[in-house]
C-alpha cells in the first residue's frame, strides 16, 4: 500500500490526484476517525476502520499521514512517500496561502511566530522538531522522499522505485494565481532572516535530503534516468484519467465523509482544531 505523507504546499494535491487517478475506487484521502484535526494523526485502529470501508485499499493520502506513527497491517507492506520543498520558499508560500485564502488578517512577523508553521516538514515527518527524530523515521520505514523543484523527475523516481503501477500522467493542480506576496517575502532580507531563524531543522532535513538521500534514490534508479526524464517530459499525456477520478471523489463523499460523520457523532467526538495551510 503506497501510503503519502502529505506536507502543504509541496505540490501534494497534484500527488493526490495522481493517487486519485491510478488507483480510483481503491484510493482514500484519509483523516482519522476520532477528529478531522484535534487530537492523534492517522494510525492502525483507523486504518482497521477504513478497511470496513476500502476492503481492496491501495493507496492513502492526507496531511495526518505521519511517518512517525506505526501503520501495522497483517501481509500489507506499506510503501510510505512524501515530497519536501525548500523550507524558505515554503513558507512564503505558506504566508501568501494564509492571506489570500485564508482571508487571515495577520502580519507577517505574528505569522511566524506560530509554532505551528515553524520546521513543519521535520515534524510532520519524525514528529518533533528534531532532524535526528526525522531521519531516523525516513530509515525506519524507507520513505521516499520526493522533491517539489524536481517534481517530474521525483515521480518517475517513484514509479521506478516504490510503484510499478502509478500513472503519472497529470496536470499540475492547486497553482497559485498569484506568488506576489510570497515574492515580496523573499525579497525582503529581514523575513528571510525571520523564516531561517524559525526553521532551522526543516534546512536542515532539506540539506541532508538534497545532498545525500536524493542522490542515493538517483543512483539507486540508475543512469537512464536524464533520458528518461526528458522522454516523459515531452511525450506524457498532461491529464487524469477522470473516471477514475470521479469515481474516487464519489466514494469518498458519498460514502466515506458520511461515515466519519456518524462515528464521530455516535462516539460523541467532534472535528476539534483546524486545517493547517
């Protein structure tokens, strides 16, 4: 079972569609069942809860997929895999998101005092903010781990390496219509200084990943991989495969969301928190 650790704003909705696209019925968009954000990330009682739903699960996806909590499934392997972004840029983007839909009427320095959008990749990855904590669960559990600037070549790593079956036909989704705010952010030394001094791990992870383990996962791949890469980039049909698509969206809407619905209604839990952007 693929399983992606979905970090906002690191071109994971096209990820997901991707999923979405290959796997159809067979794809969920998880949250756990207790609380759609409040509360523990997504874990084995919630996957054993999904299966009642997704008996032939294939593939999972969602921002409370974590690599630090245990998937444990008898005779299921779970092939985890996420995408990072350089952390700067990240956040910028991350900014403009709050502003422009998020209709936040925040400056930027209360923005980034938030603990909560400070080394957010390490700690959606290992759990805290500790790069250590991070590593030591992209080891555990083998994840691959994607790069949004390198994002085709990325997929075809992927494919290659974790998931022979993937379609990875697409059209980028969730583009901004506009990166003036962010661009403002990364012009201005004084919150580049702001956003380095708050994410100083998530560097970090992001240095090790580029310099050492996505270098491993290219070579792993092989020396065909810059021809291949060119091929895909100019022959790959720039589409999903909408019945698959809208067959995903369908299941989960009209027979998943309801479910969690009912538990949560049932079990006298509620949707506590908020989504993060």
């Amino acid at each position: 079972m693929l399983v992606f650790i979905h970090i906002n704003k690191t071109a994971g909705r096209t990820v997901r569609y991707i999923l979405r696209s290959s796997y159809g019925l067979r794809h969920c968009e998880v949250e756990p069942w207790h609380a759609a954000w409040g509360g523990p990330p997504f874990s084995t009682p919630d996957l054993r809860r999904l299966r009642k739903v997704y008996p032939k699960l294939k593939s999972i996806a969602g921002h409370r997929v974590t690599g630090y909590v245990d998937l444990e499934e008898r005779g299921t392997e779970f092939r985890y895999f996420t995408f990072l972004r350089e952390p700067v840029a990240l956040c910028a983007s991350r900014f403009q998101y709050q502003i422009d839909y998020r209709k936040k009427n925040v400056e930027f320095d209360e923005w980034i005092a938030q603990e909560s959008f400070q080394n957010a990749q390490t700690k959606q990855i290992g759990g805290t903010e500790s790069v250590d904590d991070a590593l030591r669960a992209i080891d555990a559990k083998g994840i691959f781990v994607g790069l949004t600037e390198q994002f085709d070549e990325s997929l075809l790593l992927l494919k290659g390496l974790r998931a022979g079956d993937l379609d990875i036909a697409y059209k980028p989704v969730n583009v901004a219509q506009r990166n003036t705010l962010a661009a403002e952010v990364l012009a201005s030394p004084r919150m580049r200084r702001a956003i380095v001094a708050a994410n100083s791990s998530d560097l970090a992870l992001y240095e090790h990943v580029t310099q050492e383990l996505y270098p491993a996962q290219r070579l792993e791949y092989g020396p065909s991989l810059p021809e291949e890469v060119a091929r895909y980039q100019a022959n790959r049909l720039r589409d999903f495969n909408r019945r698959k698509l809208t067959a995903s969206r369908a299941k989960q809407y009209l027979i998943y969301k309801p479910a969690l619905t009912l538990y949560r209604k049932t079990s006298g839990r509620g949707t506590a928190g908020k989504a993060p952007a």
